[in-house]
C-alpha cells in the first residue's frame, strides 16, 4: 500500500530563536520512500541536517520573529502487513546483550526504573521471561490507565502515569518503558505516522503517535500500549530513551504553536 504524509505546522516567535525539528521519516524508512521527504519552512531560513546519537535525522534552524511554517507532503510504500509478533521471541541475559542496547535499561527523563524496580517484580515477576511478559506489561497498562487528552502534561513520568492512571499516549509507552527495564528487558521510545487504516475511524484529530520497542531474540519489536493490537501502517520517525530524546520540535526561546496539522492516510489506486 501507499500512504500520504506530511504536516503543516505554525508558531509565532516574538523574537527569532534557534529551533532543533524531527520531522523526517527515519532513516530505516527511507529506501520506501517514493517523495523527498524533506522540511520546507516558509519564510525560508537555511538549515542544517545532522543524524543525532539515536540515529535520527534532525534539522536545524533559526526561526525568524512572527510567524514560521514547518511544512512537508510525501508518499511511502508500506507492506500493508501489521506489526510483526512472535510469541516464542526471548529475551537476552544482560551479559549477552549487544553494548548499544544497554542504555535502554537505564532510568531516563520520563521512565523512574529505580522508583518502579520493586512494583514490577511484583506485578509481572512470575511471568515466564520473553514474548509474554511483555505482553501481559502492555496488557495491564492497557487496562489500567485511562486515555484522554485533558490528561496530557509536559512534567508527567511513569510514575505519576502509575499513581494517576491517566494520560495520553506518550504516557502508555513511558509506563510500559519503565516496567520493562525494571525486569532487565531493553526498551526504547518510538515516535511516528500511525494513521486510522482498517481501524474504525475517530473524531480525534490526526496527531503524530508514540509506541515502544523491545529487544527480544536478538532484535527490537514493537509493542503498542495505548493500542495494544498490531497496526497496519506504521511509519517510525524517531527512537530514544524517552519523549525528551525525540521532541518533534525543540526551540530555544520563545515560541507559540497556532497551527497543527497532520496527514496519514492510505491512496488508494483509481480505478481504470
């Protein structure tokens, strides 16, 4: 399948101010790209683009004082397959583990692990190690934390999800993060396209959409908390250890957002 995406977003600046954006489709995503892929700003402002730690593609900029636009439209083929699943995948001793994944261990910005260490043996201690345990993980947050937008704050971690049971989607992911590393399971934040394809549709805005995955048998899988079914469509645009590591947008100064705007949406092929 084809899917169209792209964004228009808007903020005005008071003065001009050095900005840091994550827009691009991640680097992993780019052999299926079949558009450029690549950020307009209007007024136009040279830009930098460099691969940060995590391997992502970041731009960066300085927006001018008064209004800026971040905008961008292209096409990528997708398999049409939903995420992949193996419920037999296992996880990996630490000691074997490959250097790059043990920073996804870690306690980090949004996922207290020491805070939450003893609540995760307990919850999900007794589960078999593997596949399962990460799924029954997602489970129980699925179940136990309420979605809603008027739940969504900047300073929320996974323990104020764990004490509150509310929150956005980021919050999902950050709780389920924090539990997983707390068992020894390297998990990492993801951020990307997740349009509403062979799902009913919603009144909800289209909005960018965050998961997480996990390193089991030698390779990362991706989980969904807040969705907790495998989707059709995905398109990942960034990891990190948390939502702190992959901000679609990070300015230095003054900003405020007045225009928000996201596409992802299947074409469909006319008809001869």
């Amino acid at each position: 399948m084809r899917i169209r995406l792209g964004y228009d977003i808007q903020f005005e600046l008071p003065v001009s101010a050095p900005v840091v954006a994550m827009l691009n489709v991640h680097p992993s995503r780019a052999g299926d790209l079949l558009e450029p892929d690549r950020l307009r700003i209007e007024p136009d402002v040279k830009q930098e683009q460099y691969t940060d730690t995590f391997g992502n593609v970041c731009c960066r900029f300085t927006a001018p004082a008064g209004r800026i636009r971040l905008w961008n439209s292209t096409l990528i083929e997708d398999s049409g397959d939903a995420d992949p699943q193996d419920s037999s995948a296992r996880e990996i001793p630490v000691a074997d583990l490959p250097p790059e994944t043990l920073q996804f261990l870690l306690s980090s910005r949004y996922c207290e692990v020491d805070l939450l260490s003893n609540t995760a043996a307990q919850l999900f201690g007794g589960i078999a190690p593997g596949w399962q345990r990460v799924q029954a993980i997602c489970d129980w947050v699925h179940r136990n934390v309420t979605f809603g937008y008027a739940f969504a704050s900047a300073t929320k971690t996974a323990v104020h999800v764990y004490q509150d049971r509310t929150g956005v989607c980021r919050d999902f992911q950050h709780l389920a993060i924090t539990f997983c590393r707390s068992l020894n399971i390297p998990a990492r934040y993801a951020t990307g396209y997740l349009g509403d394809i062979a799902v009913p549709l919603t009144d909800a805005p289209m909005d960018f959409s965050a998961w997480f995955e996990v390193y089991l048998e030698g390779r990362w899988w991706v989980f969904d908390a807040r969705n907790n079914v495998p989707r059709i469509g995905r398109v990942l645009m960034a990891t990190g250890r948390d939502a702190t590591d992959v901000a679609i947008t990070t300015s230095f100064g003054d900003t405020r957002l007045v225009h928000f705007e996201i596409t992802t949406d299947e074409v469909t092929a006319p008809l001869l």
